[in-house]
C-alpha cells in the first residue's frame, strides 16, 4: 500500500462508536525514533535523513512480516520528527535492526562511519527510544475513535471486555508472555476489590465518571 493511500485511510476512517479499548496481549514493545534539524539551511544534511526515515517506513509496511505492527508519525516542533513504532516482540525489532538485507542497516552503517571519520557537523540530531512494556503494565481508552495508536497496531475491543476501570485493564491477563505468573489471581481478585471500594466511596455517579478518557 502507498503512503498516499495510507494517509487517506487514516483521514477518512470512520470512528468507532462508544468506549473501546486496545486488543492488545502479552509484551507490548514501543519504539520512538525521529531527528531534529539542528541547522534548517542545512538541507543536503537533513533532507537525506528525513528521507531514509520513509523509505524504512516504506520498506516495513512491505514487508509485514519484519514485525512492524503499526506506526504513527509525529512532530514536537518544527525542527523535531519522529515515529511511534509498535513491534510484534523485542526479538522482531532486534531482527530488523541488525538484517544485512534491511534498509537500517545500510543507513546505520553510513552514519557510524561518518562519525568514525569526523564528518558530522551537527546539522541534525538522531535520536530513539525503546520501551518493552510487560502486560499488566500499560491499558487504554478510547472514545468514539477509529483504531488508533496501540489499537490500531492490534485491534479494537470494546472496553467492558478488559474492564470499564482502569485499574480492571491493568489487572487483565491473557496468559502470553510474562504478565502470567503464580500471583495472577490474586492480583486480579485484589483489583477488582480495590475497584469496589473506589466505586462504593465515590457514590452513584462513579460509573459514569469513570468513562471519560482521562478520568478513569
């Protein structure tokens, strides 16, 4: 799919009616990658980076199997860009990293020679950050959304199915990777009571503060 096609996906998607959650199990890996033009007339310098950045995106969305499961690109400022990047596992992310036959590689291995050899000038910054989030450590709302972010990398569930709180989310466990432990049950039976009791000494109307994005 072209990145035409894909921007016009997202900006005409439809939303999803209601309270939803990501369907999202086990480890949830997040990468954020980007740059900052340090030097705007520095074009030659920037504008090869900022390109590599879309041909690796191009390549992933290729190939699906890599284990980019979904991305959105965003900017801090005018000078910084970068992408939030969701991975099928922290192996699949290494893989891609490391692939001989990868774009990365390629493009990693010009700027580390570039460095070894004096180079750079400090026209644009390189920067990412890695995030591997165990399950029972991350949850989420959306309301009247289409897929977006975490749920557009893995689906969209209605909320109720994890837990209309977010304490209940956290609790939730697929039994995937290391959010199963001995101590599961007893975390989720302590939750849930924490849950009643917050609902209990909020009165009648918790439920429905509870909805809003933010509040719960």
């Amino acid at each position: 799919m072209s990145k035409g096609s894909t921007f016009v996906r997202s900006v005409f998607a439809r939303p999803r009616p209601g309270y939803t959650t990501a369907a999202a199990t086990g480890d949830t890996v997040v990468l954020l990658i980007g740059m900052r033009i340090n030097r705007f007339w520095a074009v030659h310098h920037w504008g090869p980076v900022m390109y590599a950045m879309f041909r690796m995106l191009h390549e992933l969305r290729r190939s699906p199997e890599r284990g980019l499961r979904g991305r959105i690109l965003l900017t801090a400022s005018p000078r910084t860009y970068y992408v939030v990047q969701y991975w099928a596992s922290k192996e699949a992310l290494y893989r891609y990293s490391t692939a001989p036959d990868g774009f990365h590689h390629t493009v990693w291995g010009i700027a580390n020679r570039k460095v070894r050899e004096g180079r750079t000038r400090g026209h644009v910054g390189l920067w990412h950050e890695t995030y591997i989030v165990p399950e029972g450590g991350y949850e989420s709302i959306y309301f009247d959304m289409p897929a977006f972010g975490l749920a557009g990398a893995t689906g969209q569930l209605p909320v109720e199915d994890r837990g209309r709180h977010a304490a209940q989310r956290l609790a939730f466990r697929s039994g995937e990777g290391a959010g199963e432990s001995a101590g599961e049950s007893a975390g989720d039976s302590s939750v849930e009571s924490a849950g009643e009791s917050a609902r209990k000494s909020a009165g009648p109307g918790a439920d429905a503060r509870a909805d809003v994005p933010g509040v719960s």
